[in-house]
C-alpha cells in the first residue's frame, strides 16, 4: 500500500517558477544547453521572467543564447536566428524583436576589438542581478 502523503513513484518535484530546468523555449526543449554557463543560466531566468517582453522576444533570446560558445558573446546574425527557428532566413520582422531586447538592456551588437565589425551580441543583465 502507498502512503497518500508521499509523491507517486516517478512523480516529479513541483519546479519553482522561472527555473531553467522547467522552461521550455517554442520546440518544448528546455534550457539545459545554458547549465555550463552561470551568467548565461542567469541572463535566460531574467528573460524568462519579464513579464514585459513578448513571446517572440524570448524565443529570439533563446537563438541567441545557443549561440554563445564562452562567455557574454553570442556569434550569429539575424539570418541564422531565422534559420535556427525555424523562419525563412531572410524574414525581416526579426529586426523589431531584436530592438525589444535591445531596448529591454538585454543585448547590444557585439563589436571586436579593433573595432572593425559587428560578428554578432553582447549579453547583459541589469547591474542589481549580477
């Protein structure tokens, strides 16, 4: 017989909201391919949780977060954010939720060292979470 106070066997534990490991981007896969990378599980939480970005916004995060290799540094542009969900590559609209994240502080155009080209975003996060 099975106590009713304990969970079922193969239950689940209840997630907080916003944990990375139950969100889910627009395929229903989680966020798990951010955990070796502590600012960029903290960066993808914040968007997950702001309540003011759009649905869209958070999907273009979620493209721009796979492409982040080390660091704060995503390497894509706006054609392989298309591609990567799923858009035909050279759909315009992505430009207004590129700028609602830009506008959010969350991205900014990524520019080397030397100045001599954009090759993809810097992320950030609002000085009170880092």
């Amino acid at each position: 017989m099975i106590p009713l106070n304990e969970p079922s066997h193969g239950a689940e534990p209840e997630k907080p909201p916003g944990d990375l490991s139950s969100a889910k981007d627009s395929e229903g896969n989680n966020f798990s391919f951010a955990a070796w990378n502590p600012f960029l599980v903290r960066w993808l939480n914040m968007i997950v949780n702001d309540g003011g970005l759009s649905p869209g916004a958070k999907d273009v995060a979620v493209a721009i977060a796979r492409a982040v290799r080390i660091g704060r540094v995503a390497i894509t542009n706006w054609q392989r954010i298309n591609a990567s969900l799923g858009r035909v590559k050279m759909d315009l609209a992505v430009f207004e939720t590129l700028k609602e994240l830009e506008w959010a502080g969350y991205i900014s155009r990524y520019v080397d060292e030397q100045g001599r080209g954009s090759w993809g975003f810097s992320l950030h996060m609002m000085k009170e979470e880092l």
